[in-house]
C-alpha cells in the first residue's frame, strides 16, 4: 500500500470514530429528549383490581375478602380514597395467598424459547420481549437472555448497553472462560416482579469472533454447547428462558439453536421475508442435521411461525399470510402481530406496550395493539404449558371449557 492510500485509509478510518461518536451523542440526546427512565426507575406496570382479579385467576371479592381478613395486606389508598392500583409484585402475592402460581411442576423442563430467524428487523426483539414480559405478567419465573451485540432487547429495559454496561455484565465473560459453571453472575432484575434479563453490550460482538475463532482451532462441540451449559446452570430457577439472538446465523446463533427446546419464528407477510424464511429452514434442517451427526441436535418441543408486522391493508400481505397459514399449518400462530403504531411509539420512548399504563398513540390503537400480542402470547403459552405434564390436565379442561 502507497503512503497515500495509507494517509486516505487513515482518514477514513478517523471519519468512521468521528461518525460513530457523533451518532452516539445524539443518540443519548434523544433518549434523553424522549425522556425514557433509566433502568433504575423504571416503574413497574400496574393494573386495577379487575384485571388483578383476571390475572391472579380469582374474583374481585375474592382479593378484597382477603384484604378484610388480613391475608393480604390493605389496599393502598389515594389522595382521594380510591384503591391504588396493584403492581406485579403484589399480584404474585396475591398467587401465593390464592395458591395460583402457574409455575411448572420440579419434574418438568423448563422451557428454553429462541425466537429466531437469521434475517434482521423481522420483529424478534420486539416479540422476545413482549413475551418475556406477557409471561410474567401471567406470574411464570421467566429470564430473557439477550444475545445481541446489537441489544435491542436490554435497550428496552431502560439501558444505554455500552454506558450502563460492562461486558462483564454479559454473556461473554461465560463464553469466555471455561471455568465459569453458573450464569447466575449475569442475572439481574427488573422492573417487572418475577423478570430477569441476561443484558448485551456491543463487547458481546467479540464473543462471535472469538467463538468462531476458536471453534476453528479445534473444540468445536464443547464451544458449540457452552450456551448451552450457561442455560441448563440456570434453569432451575425458571418456568421459562426466552432467548433473543443475532440475525445471522453465526457462532453464538448456533449456540442458541443448541441451547433452545422450542422455536418462535417471526415472519413478516412480505415476498422478500417469506424468501427468506424458506431459505431459513433449510439452513435449520441442514443445521439441525449437522447437530445430529454431533449428537447435539435440540430436542424441539414446538416450532411456531408469528406472522409479524402485517399489513392487512395490503392485498399482497394478506395473500402470502394466508399462504403460510395454509403452508405452516397449526405451526403458524392465528393471531397476527400487526405493525402497530403503539409498538412503533413504545419503541421510540425505548419502552414496550406492556409497560406503558396509557397508550402512546390513542385508546383504540393501543386495545387494538394489547389484542394482537396477547392473542399471540397466549398462543405460545399453550404450547409452553404443553410442555410440562403437570399443566396437561388444566390444559385439557380448558380445552373442553
Ligand atoms: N408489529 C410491529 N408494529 C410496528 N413496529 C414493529 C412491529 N414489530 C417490530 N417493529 C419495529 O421494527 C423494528 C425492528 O424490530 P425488531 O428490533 O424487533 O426486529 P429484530 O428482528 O429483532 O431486528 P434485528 O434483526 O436487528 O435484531 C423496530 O423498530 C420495531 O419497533
Ligand atoms: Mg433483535
């Protein structure tokens, strides 16, 4: 290379940090502007003693009789003597008093959920984490492990990943070293009771090289089953693992593969998203395939398809989603996740549509919106709960019902 070339590379390369820094503090003016809450006060969704009622599996009197006798304890009040609304903190304490809990039973598996497709901007992040926090809100133990360098996910709740985090916060010091047995360092809380987040950073991106790296030097099955062998150190402890990963299909995206029991493949209806979710399959068969050879093929216990982002309003749309529905089957979720602009709106406030108490957009878009991801939530809780003997009795009264 001449010095010139040198002198121009060099350039380019001072313009790309210039660029970089550049975004990044307008990026952080915007989410200041946006004025979204920090990962240390975020508050927690909330919900009137109807909706407790529903989700705690029990009458409106039934949680005031208890708050009479003393089981629970007495509703807080308002300035002006109304009933506060409940958190979720108190609505898994109200399970516990009603013996409600919908946890799954020690003998079943717990159910490691990758919700995955090696194309990006599908809507996996976006579906990861509203299921995560759906499940929850149900009063399942959930963790939801985000594998992105990209960290759309741990963005959504309330981190600036490259200043509020460390890569030690992350996957990748697990990936990294061999003597690390547990996963629990990564856990941390959040603001919804009963939800915890394994976060990703930028640094996260090394982890890819370096696996691939090293899985080229020898090793290649204990590397490809080290996620893996994080998930199963932290099972125990939860219902359910949902699992965002990078859209490409890359060391950690097998890793996930590996690690997953279950898939939830978001489509969005489009020729291009449809093209590419055949060739999708076909790299998971053949992935899937190679697994085997490994002894290391997941044992998928449900492969769901989420027609997401759909546009009803194009006749083309509604022409490939009826396709997949026709193609996939009962693998395809009936419900719909369609573009929302409450979803859009959430996203731009860095929060989701679980967390806002009001609607970002209007009253109707935003029941309209709740109707489309609890419709497709619920779905995937059924084939959750399928999973482990214990729920299979209810699930069939409620089948019949
Ligand atoms: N149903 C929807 N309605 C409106 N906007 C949506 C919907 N689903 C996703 N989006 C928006 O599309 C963008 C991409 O979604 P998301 O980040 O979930 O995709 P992804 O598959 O995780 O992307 P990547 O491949 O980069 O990880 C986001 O801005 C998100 O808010
Ligand atoms: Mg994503």
């Amino acid at each position: 290379m001449s010095n010139g070339l040198d002198i121009e590379e060099a350039e380019r390369l001072v313009s790309v940090a210039t660029l970089a820094n550049r975004t990044s503090s307008v990026l952080e003016k915007l989410r200041d502007s946006a004025r979204n809450a920090r990962a240390d006060d975020r508050r927690e969704p909330t919900f009137t003693i109807s909706k407790a009622a529903e989700l705690v599996n029990r009458t409106p009197a039934a949680i005031r009789d208890a708050e009479k006798d003393g089981r629970l304890p007495e509703p807080l009040r308002t300035d002006k003597n109304r009933r506060e609304r409940y958190t979720l903190a108190q609505l898994n304490d109200m399970r516990g008093v009603f013996g409600t809990r919908p946890y799954r039973a020690p003998g079943d598996p717990c159910c490691v959920v990758a919700v995955q497709n090696f194309k990006g901007g599908v809507g996996k992040s976006t579906v990861a984490v509203h299921l995560a926090q759906y499940l929850a809100i149900r009063g399942y133990r959930v963790a939801l492990v985000d594998c992105d360098s990209q960290a759309s996910a741990t963005t959504l709740f309330g981190y600036v990943p490259d200043l509020d985090l460390d890569e030690e916060d992350t996957l990748y010091p697990f990936l990294r070293e061999d003597e690390r047995t547990s996963l629990d360092y990564a856990l941390r809380k959040t603001h919804f009771d009963g939800l915890e987040l394994i976060p990703a950073n930028l640094r996260l991106f090394n982890s890819e090289y370096e696996l691939a790296a090293r899985m080229a030097r020898g090793g290649f099955d204990a590397l490809l089953n080290r996620l893996k062998v994080g998930i199963d150190s932290i099972a125990d402890r939860f219902d359910v693992i949902v699992m965002d990963p990078p859209p490409a299909l890359g060391a950690i995206s097998l890793s996930v593969l590996r690690a997953a029991n279950a898939l939830v493949v978001p489509v969005p209806p489009t020729v291009m998203d449809f093209s590419s979710t055949a060739a999708f399959l076909s790299m998971l068969d053949e992935t899937i395939e190679q697994l085997a050879e490994r002894e290391m093929a997941p044992e998928l216990q449900f492969l769901r398809f989420v027609g997401s982002k759909v546009d009803e309003n194009k006749s083309m749309q509604k022409e490939l989603l009826q396709l997949m529905r026709t193609l996939f089957g009962h693998a395809m979720v009936r419900t719909p996740l369609k573009d929302s602009a409450e979803i859009d709106n959430a996203t731009a406030r860095l929060m989701t549509v679980y967390e806002l108490d009001g609607p970002a957009t209007s009253s109707a878009v935003r029941n309209r919106c709740l109707g489309y991801l609890d419709g497709v939530n619920a779905e995937i809780e059924v084939d959750i709960r399928s999973m482990w003997p214990s729920h299979q009795a209810a699930l069939r009264k409620a089948a019949l019902a």
